[in-house]
C-alpha cells in the first residue's frame, strides 16, 4: 500500500495540510481492508487472557499499520493485502502491562512469524506463557 504522495509508509510520507476551504482536484484510492482476527489465551490455562490487548501490525519494511484493540482475548484488526508481522501490548485486568510479545512468541521484529493478509485471515492466535 501506499500514503500520500506514494510514500510507503506514513514515516516517509509528505504531511497534506488542508486549508479551512478544503482542497479540490485531489484523488485518493484506498486498498481494500481485511479482517484479521485472533484469540490470546493463558499457555497454563487455555483460557482466554482477561485484560486489554493492543495489536500492532508491521509490513516487511517496517511501517508500523492501525493497530486494533480489544478485551477478553479476541482482537480483530483490518489490513490491505500483504505480509505483515505482528506485536501485542497486553494489559492484564488489575495487572501491570506484561513484555511485549510478537505472534507466535517471536523475540522481535526479526523472528516473529509472518502473517501473510490475502483475503479474510482468522485463527491468528497468541498464547501467552
């Protein structure tokens, strides 16, 4: 995907500021967004993690996407197609936020499994220890 004026990531992107009157004559096409969907469950227990979980999805170089944020383990986030890596932020219910964690328990950026978005993508689970 891209950003405005064909910057690969909104890091590189060149900021459009948009005067009181609007703009006229600018022309945007959005990619499509697909579901991308999860449980994060206790590694102990199977039960599912009680407390907010923030995911946060990176594409190969390193753009960081919207992240999505949900309760009770399930998340859902929306993605173009692509191939991304994701890391989740969680914070347990009366708990202190725990390390951040990349899916499939990666260590970083590096060695978390990729996530590859083609379509509707479910079952991208996360266990917890």
């Amino acid at each position: 995907s891209q950003d405005w004026s064909g910057a690969e990531c909104r890091k590189n992107a060149v900021p459009l500021l948009v005067p009181p009157e609007g703009l006229s004559g600018l022309n945007v096409a959005l990619p499509p967004l697909f579901p991308v969907s999860g449980r994060v469950t206790d590694q102990t227990t199977g039960a599912a993690f009680l407390g907010t979980v923030l995911v946060t999805p990176y594409d190969a170089g390193g753009c960081q996407y919207a992240s999505g944020q949900t309760s009770a383990g399930d998340y859902r986030i929306f993605l173009p197609a692509g191939t991304y890596r994701l890391q989740f932020y969680l914070y347990p219910a009366g708990g202190s936020v725990l390390p951040v964690a990349w899916w499939r328990n990666g260590s970083s950026f590096d060695t978390a499994d990729p996530v590859v978005v083609t379509g509707t993508t479910s079952g991208i689970n996360m266990t917890i220890p």
